[in-house]
C-alpha cells in the first residue's frame, strides 16, 4: 500500500501506479452510453488519461475543464477521464459545463481498475473512488508522463502531462 493526503490526513491506496516509460496495462470501463471501452479500442491515438475521485468536486472539474480546451489543439489526442461516476453523472457533467473535447469513463462496473493503476482509495470517507493521477500514453501506450498527485485536493500538473506530447 502507499498512501497519498486528504487536506493532509493520510489516505492509503490500493495497487502498483504505472512507471514511465512501460506500457500501460489494458482495461475495460463503461462509457456513457453504458457500453465497454478498451484502451485497445483507441489503438494508433496518443491519450491522456485523467483519473479524478469526481467530477462532482471542483478539482476535478477543473482538471476536465483544462484538458478538455487543451485537447482542442492536440493532434490525434484523445482526453479519457476516469472516475467512479455514474456515466448518467458524467455526461450530465459535460452538457452542463460545454465539455466537448473529451470522454468520460466510469470505474463502476470495473472497480479492478484503480488496483490495476494504483488509485483504488482504501481509507474512507473515500474508500471505493480513485486517487487524482494523469498519465499520457504515446499511439502503442507507453507511458510518456505518470503522476498520481500526492495532495487529492492540488491539480495535477497540465504542463508537465501536456509537454510530454510536444
């Protein structure tokens, strides 16, 4: 177990957190419509993956938010937010705050998730949502950027993640 801050109380967190440079290990997550989604499935297309407890909470929020514009100039990019939001939550999410350039993808019929990527939260009160992480992938998925954030409630660092597709 490692463990991350919440405002500074100690958060254990579940699984082994993707190193740079490896590959990163295939998934499956619900989409919006409620249909599987692979990482295979994006095969040839660079990814940013941005994993939040969720949207509901204005980090979060303004994480999509800052991907979300920054993916509007990034060539075969794709923003893939992850959370354990409903997907109903999610694109509500999304139409409310004119997010177009992103996708959103739940953990909650694939909790196996956070473990396999080193978010899953152990300790309560948010014990079963991730842990704040953005990881990039190259177009084969190898990990250009991995940075899971030691404080849950600071951003992650956008130009560090963003830089690594530059």
């Amino acid at each position: 177990m490692s463990t991350v801050t919440l405002g500074g109380t100690s958060v254990e967190i579940n699984g082994t957190f993707p190193a740079l440079h490896q590959i990163a290990p295939p998934f499956t997550l619900t989409g919006k419509d409620l249909a599987e989604v692979k990482l295979a499935d994006f095969a040839g297309k660079r990814k940013i993956l941005n994993i939040v407890p969720s949207l509901d909470t204005p980090v979060c929020a303004t994480s999509a938010r800052t991907f979300n514009e920054a993916a509007s100039q990034l060539k075969n990019t794709l923003v893939l937010v992850i959370s354990a939001d409903l997907p109903f939550a999610a694109a509500r999410f999304c139409s409310t705050a004119g997010i177009e350039h992103l996708m959103t993808l739940s953990t909650f019929r694939h909790p196996e998730f956070a473990r396999q990527y080193g978010v899953e939260i152990t300790s309560p009160p948010l014990a079963g949502l991730t842990a704040r992480a953005v990881l990039v992938l190259d177009e084969n998925n190898q990990i250009l950027h991995a940075e899971r954030v030691s404080e849950i409630k600071h951003e992650p660092n956008y130009e560090a993640a963003l830089a690594a597709l530059r």
